[in-house]
C-alpha cells in the first residue's frame, strides 16, 4: 500500500472508538435481551462485527499490526425473520450427510431391492446397477423415503454426517416446475422460519462424559474415541 492511500492515526483512533461504542451497544443489547432470538442482539452483533473488522484492517494498514480477537462472520447466522407475517406457503428444505461406511452391506440390500422387483420379470441381469456404488445408492433411494432411510441408515451401510433442516415461508407458492432446476439457489435467509442442525461440532466434551469403567479419569489421556453425535437443534 502507498503512503497516499494509508489511513490516517486519527482514522485509526476513531475506528477503536467505535469498536468500543460498538462493545457497549452489543452488551447493552444482550441484557436487555427478550428472547433466544432477539433481533436486537443480532443487530448489535453485526455491528460489533463490522467495526471490529473496520479497526483491524485500518490498524494494519497504518501500524502493520493486528488485533488479538476474531468474531465470527455474521454469514454464519439467520438474520431476523422478515417474511410475511401470515404466510400462504412454505418451503422445507433439507440436506443430510452420509458416508458409504461399508459398502458390501448396500450392495448387498440393493441386490435385494432388485430381486424383489415386480418389475424385472425378462430373467436378464441387472447386476450391473446393484453392482456398483452409485447404482445402488440410486436403487436404495428410489424404494424408500429419506426419513426412511435417515432412521435405518446403519442397515444400509450408511453413516450419518451433518445434517440441517430450513422452513422458508413466502406470500404465494411457486409455479409448477419453476425451480426444479436450480432447487436450492435463491434462498432468502431473511424467510427462514425456523432450522435445525445436527453436526459433530455440537457433540459433549470427551472430558465432561463419565465412563463407568474409568471413573477417575485415568484413560483419558490414552485414547480419545468418537463421542456419538447429539440430535441439537438450533
């Protein structure tokens, strides 16, 4: 950067005030909190996001220092609902992940799905679908409901992954077809009514869970194991 384009001490100093008017607004804000939700809050947290950035960047520029804190980008949250208030329509969207943790095992009930199938009547050999990864997974879907499968995954060889759940509402519904081909484009954060997360990064700390078998602690400096993923909501 040239010295031209460097900010000035002055502009430096009053992006720290502002971190600090920030600071005071954000906890002012939190107690005075009405809800888990409190568009108050969030407001305020978005703010104390933006001067904080604001001051680091400035600092950097003029004294190629930085600061000793980080917040979390505000992307990471919904922001306040400012949908209709009486929705006519909603949409749900959801995504789930899953490993394919033994792969023999979904063959194996794929192979199963195509024996049982009215449907292949000619004695010809559909092996080739069941056969593979991907083709099994194709015939393993197309025979059950997700929730059906999201409730058995471990008799399919599945392992489950994060997940989340969005409800969107909106005035009126979409036309037939109208975003089939881009279905989770276009997304409105601000039209989310409500969503659930399940991920590993909300399990419990390995050292806040008792093992009967260890109560005083001993192993817990020898091996740390998965702790099962919490069904969290958010």
């Amino acid at each position: 950067m040239s010295d031209a384009a460097q900010p000035t001490a002055a502009e430096v100093r009053a992006a720290a005030e502002a971190v600090k008017t920030a600071l005071d607004r954000h906890l002012a804000a939190v107690e005075r909190r009405s809800g888990e939700d409190d568009p108050a809050v969030y407001e305020a947290f978005n703010e104390l996001a933006v001067a904080a950035e604001t001051y680091d960047e400035l600092l950097y520029d003029r004294y190629d220092e930085v600061t000793p804190f980080e917040i979390p980008a505000a992307e990471d949250a919904l922001p306040p609902y400012t949908g209709p208030e009486e929705p006519s329509a909603l949409s749900v969207l959801i995504r789930r992940d899953y490993a394919v943790a033994e792969p023999q095992r979904l063959l194996a009930h794929a192979q199963r799905i195509e024996a049982a199938d009215d449907d292949v009547s000619d004695g010809s050999d559909t092996s080739e679908t069941s056969g593979t990864v991907h083709g099994a997974l194709g015939l393993l879907f197309g025979e059950y409901e997700p929730d059906e499968i999201a409730s058995r995954h471990k008799e399919f060889g599945l392992e489950e992954g994060d997940s989340t759940l969005w409800v969107t509402a909106s005035d009126e519904p979409a036309e037939p077809g109208e975003w089939l081909e881009a279905p989770f484009e276009e997304v409105e954060p601000a039209q989310v009514v409500c969503r659930f997360d399940v991920s590993a990064v909300f399990d419990e700390d390995p050292d806040d869970v008792d093992d009967p078998d260890d109560p005083d602690g001993i192993d817990d400096d020898l091996e740390e194991g998965p702790v099962p993923a919490l069904d969290t909501d958010r």
